[in-house]
C-alpha cells in the first residue's frame, strides 16, 4: 500500500516511510541469490548512473555494449552500493539467472530479432510480483520463504520477459506492501531488513515500494516496477526524485501479485524519466483473462504512450491545483509554489480546485480490510503450504515475533481476520462510498474543463523511526487511489537536498495525457540530480 496500513491518515496513525536506521534489519536483508561475478573488464566500460532506456539501447545497438555487460554492471553496482557502501538494502534478491537471460538475448539480436525497445534492459521487480523461476516470492515476510514456488509468472512479468527485458532482481518492500500494522515504519520487511533513502540514509524512502524507488534512484537498475493500493509508487517515486506511475486500475493485470485488494491494486513503472516509464508501462499493460478488471469496457485498446510526449504540451493546458495541500509545508510550499509558476510560463492556464479524501477515510479502510482477507486469502491458498489465511499468517509471526515483530504489530492482519465475506452489508456499504470518489474526480475535471488536476505528491522524506513508526505527511495519493483513477509523478524539486514530486491527476484512463503534462514539466525544469548517499540532510 503505502502509507502504513493505508495511507497517512490519523486512523492508521501514520503513513507511508522506510529508510535509513541501521538499528532495523536482519542479516539476511542483502541480496540472498547472487549470480556469477561479472567477467573480468565487463561492467566498468560504459557508465550506468543515471543511464536512460534510450542511452542504453542506443549503445547495444552500436556494439558499444551487450546485455550481458549491462547486466553485470548493474549487479556490480548492486554488490557496492545495496550490500557495501552506503548498504541500501534495495534489492531483496538478485537473479541467479540475470546473466544467462541477457546472454540469450544477445544471441536473439546477433540473429536480428530484437523484441522491442527494452530488449536487453534489466529491470527490478517489487517482491510481491510473482515469478516461476529461482527466485522466492515472499512479499517481504519470512511467512512466504518456504511456501511453494509460483507456478507461473506474474502477468507483468510475463510481459516483461516478452518484451526482452532483463529481470535483474527482486526488491524489498514494506511488508505485506505495508497492510500489516497499525504503527510501521514503511520500507521494513522481515525478510529484507530496512531500505535506506539514497538522499539521506537516515531518512525515510517511503512505501511499501521501498526498494523499487531506492534502486530505480541510485541507478541500481535502469527501471523498476513498484505496485500501489494507496501511495506506494507514488509516494517512493517522490521521495526518490523519480517519475512513477499509478495506472487506471485495469490497465496492468495484477494477476501473480501478492494482493491487498482488488478495488484498488495496480502495479506501474518508477524510473528516472518520463519516457522510460511510458516505455515500460506500454510494455506491461494489456487484456488479461486471468484479471476481469482489465477486460473493463471502457478501456481503451493499446495506445502509443510516446506520441504525446511533446515539450510543448502545457501550451493551452488547463490545471486545478489542489489548494488545501499547500501552506502545510514550507518545504513543499518552496518547491511546489516555483513549480507552478513553471507550470504558467508554459502556457497552462491554473485554476484552484480542492480535493479532500476524509469523507473516504473510513470507508476506504474499511473496504480493504475486508477485499485483503477474501484476496490475500485466495492468493495464499493456490500457492499451498503451511500459510494459507490470515490466521496461519498471525500465528506465524506470532511463533517468530522476535524477527517479525520486534518494531510493531499485525493489528491490520488481526483486524482483516476477523471480517465476513464479500457479501457482508458492512462491506457493501462501504464499497459504496468509496464508489463516489471517481466521480468526484471525474465530475472536478469536467466542472473545470481541466486537463489535469496537479498537486504536490507528498511532504520531504522524514527521519526514519523504528520505535515509533511513520509519522503523518501531506500527500495526494488517496483520491485517486480510492477512484482508481492515474497518477503521476514527476520530480519538482529538493528540500535541503531532499526530493519533493509534483502530481499530475486524471480521468480514468486519461494516463497518455498525464504523461505528456509530466514530459513538458521535465523538459522545462530538469529537476532531478542523483543521489550522493549522504548519512542526513544537510542544513
């Protein structure tokens, strides 16, 4: 999810974090499954850091370099920044596959096949994604490392593999994507320890898709997929300087991941431009049997995300900005207020508008706990094993509470447990509620005649705090969440050297248009710096 339990609400005390103290992690939390060291001068010839899809392509496709080569430089970098150095703890598990994937793709484009514009690019994936191969699934908890393998891929997988990406590694996350407890700190999983923010190692990374926005911003990969319920890849996209994508729920079959809940599950793209997660979100979407949201008659059919992507398209644009999320924040104010004034001298016209997600709060909870007990449920019972409900899962951690429970509970898992089935009039009702938000944001951006509504994404990235969990942060994540509507994030700025993302939010299925919006404020700003990995801020 993100936030804690669900997002930064005063109900679930707080909100989406993971981060940087060294107190938090288990020995186990670097990489478990290390592929073969890279051959002897082949990953230090051509530079990763900051390395687009187009940069990288554009040199396997002049012989400057092989899939092969980038994969071991990525795992190179990997091996001293995730595990040594500044110990990132991004990367749950490496594949130990990596290397013989991208040999086989190097051979397909010797023979001039090449699958597309990822061929050969590694790309790390959210440990919820399921995966038929060597590598575990676990979704961060140590409940999931003796269950049964996945029998196949996850659908996103699946296509991932299709389009000649390289699957790099799996990343860790906020536990259960941070549907746990009630006072977490986001980015701490059993399994993989706690993930460090590359732009200041004792602050927060944010969650539950901690590890894809940590390795996706210190170019531990060239990009990332991260899945959200409410915040969880927008909100690390903005603490890690990175664009991320919440899709219209629908467009991205979760079929094979590790679910919270079927109104509002996605996964989607974090990178480090526009254009290569428009490249990866074309490469992920599509009509799944096995996920009836995607079979959604109002989808659209296959779309060329990288059309639109023109510098000039704030020209004409007409934006609501979300008022009642400024003035909450200096630090936000600092960034966010110059943004928009990029934001007019391009030629967008700004209209204040106001969004508030309390009269959804509570229902939202509501709805999750209740559709997390039915599909978590379902999941665990087709993977088989001894965790094959919500009780296994308490009792469980419960057994080995000294290494799933040593900073704070499973109130959330206890809660789910105890609800009825889909059916129960409690539910129902609640689902309700929650059913209006579309329309809200639907009937905002007709009302307005907008072609976006933006906002800032989240507050600057807090101290981590074990002890005490997430603290509560401003954040634009639960109305299109709750909506099912896309999100998108890009960078904005930095606060005393900490990331703060803008948000471009629309219509169901409007994502070409939000990406276009974002390209142009990239193009026009060229806000993101890579990290430097310092130990705090400095003030």
């Amino acid at each position: 999810m993100a936030r804690r339990s669900i997002g930064r609400r005063t109900f679930l005390s707080a909100t989406l974090a993971a981060g940087g103290s060294l107190l938090a992690g288990r020995a186990s939390a670097a990489p478990t499954a290390a592929p073969a060291p890279p051959r002897k001068g082949g990953s230090a010839a051509f530079p990763i850091e900051e390395a687009t899809v187009a940069d990288l392509s554009a040199a396997m496709a002049a012989g400057r370099l092989t899939a092969r080569r980038l994969a071991e430089a990525y795992l190179a970098r990997i091996d001293a920044l995730d595990r040594k150095g500044p110990a990132l703890r991004a990367v749950i598990e490496a594949n130990p596959d990596a290397l013989a994937i991208a040999d086989g793709l190097d051979r397909e484009r010797k023979d001039g096949k090449l699958r597309g514009p990822l061929h050969g690019i590694p790309v790390l994936v959210k440990d919820n994604l399921d995966t038929a191969d060597r590598m575990l699934t676990t979704a961060g908890s140590l409940a999931l490392a003796n269950a049964p393998r996945p029998a196949r891929d996850a659908f996103v997988v699946e296509r991932l593999r299709a389009a000649g990406a390289v699957l790099l590694g799996k990343t860790n996350l906020s536990e259960w994507a941070n549907f746990r407890g009630d006072r977490s700190t986001s980015g701490w999983s059993g399994r993989g320890g706690l993930t460090r923010n590359p732009y200041a190692l004792d602050r927060n990374t944010s969650g539950s898709s901690s590890g894809s926005g940590a390795a996706a911003a210190a170019s531990l990969c060239a990009v990332a997929i991260g899945t959200e319920t409410d915040g969880s890849i927008v909100s690390p996209s903005s603490h890690g300087a990175l664009v991320g994508v919440k899709p219209t729920v629908g467009l991205v079959s979760r079929a094979g991941i590790v679910p919270i809940a079927h109104t509002q599950d996605t996964a989607g793209p974090m990178g480090r431009t526009v254009r290569d997660v428009a490249l990866v979100l074309a490469a992920i979407e599509g009509v799944d049997s096995n996920d009836a949201a995607t079979a959604n008659p109002d989808r659209p059919q296959a779309r060329d995300y990288l059309a639109g992507l023109d510098a000039n398209a704030l020209s004409g644009a007409r934006l609501g900005v979300v008022k009642n999320l400024l003035g909450k924040h200096v630090g936000v104010d600092r960034v966010i207020r110059p943004a928009l004034d990029v934001l007019r001298a391009r030629g967008a016209t700004l209209v204040e508008v106001e969004l508030s997600s309390e009269a959804y709060d509570a229902a939202e909870l509501e709805v999750l706990l209740f559709e997390f007990k039915a599909d978590l449920g379902a999941y665990l019972a087709r993977r088989g094993g001894p965790i094959g409900d919500l009780e296994a899962l308490a009792a469980f951690n419960e057994a080995h509470a000294d290494e799933e429970l040593r900073w704070f509970g499973q109130e959330t898992v206890v809660s789910a447990s105890k609800k009825g089935g889909l059916d129960d009039p409690a539910y129902r009702k609640a689902l309700e509620t929650c059913g209006a938000a579309r329309r809200d944001i639907h009937g905002l951006v007709d009302k307005e005649s907008l072609d976006a509504i933006v906002a800032p994404t989240d507050s600057p990235a807090w101290t981590t705090d074990l002890l005490n969990g997430d603290p509560l942060t401003i954040s634009s994540s639960t109305y299109p969440a709750v909506a099912g509507t896309p999100h998108v994030t890009v960078p904005a700025g930095f606060y005393h050297g900490l990331p703060v993302g803008l948000s471009f939010i629309g219509k169901a299925w409007s994502e070409p248009r939000l990406l276009a919006l974002a390209y142009a404020f990239e193009q026009a700003t060229r806000a993101r710096m890579p990290p430097t990995f310092p130990r705090s801020v400095s003030l």
